[in-house]
C-alpha cells in the first residue's frame, strides 16, 4: 500500500478509494483487522447484514430436473400458445 502510494497517487487512490473514504490508511489498517478479530473472537455466532446479496447468490445455477410428465407438459402449453396466436 506504502510502495503503491509512492509510486502512483492515481492507482493508488483509485484501488483504495474505499478505504480512503473510510479514512483507512495503511498505518491503521493492522488496527482494523486486529479489531475486526477480537469482535469475532467476542461472538462468532453469524448475524446477516442489511447488504446485498453477491452476483452469485442471485444466480440459480442448477436448476430443478423436471420429471417426463412436467416436459410433456410444458410442450403441450407451448403448442397451445402457438395455437391460440395463429387463430
């Protein structure tokens, strides 16, 4: 973070932007994760936060198998969409 800072003031304000607009810098940032372990030694229990769910939550990635019936289904409603658009 030191060796970015002196080399490149914009790279390094845009890859740390976050943690400048937290005022993290990093002299403080040991002190953050120091902090950050003792709450989680204090109560490791989970609590969700308000955040957002990732990009991967949101995905459904497998889908559920449909058995014969519900395929044969669901062609039979597609015929019939095509039915009722064409009269």
């Amino acid at each position: 973070m030191d060796s970015l800072e002196e080399d490149d003031e914009e790279k390094y304000k845009r890859q740390f932007a976050k943690y400048l607009e937290d005022d993290i810098t990093s002299d403080t940032l040991e002190d953050v994760y120091r902090e950050a372990h003792e709450k989680i030694r204090a109560d490791p229990t989970f609590t969700p936060t308000g955040k957002q769910a990732s990009y991967a939550d949101t995905k459904n990635y497998k889908q559920k198998k449909l058995s014969k019936e519900e395929r044969q289904e669901r062609v039979h409603q597609k015929l019939r969409e095509i039915q009722a658009e064409r009269s």
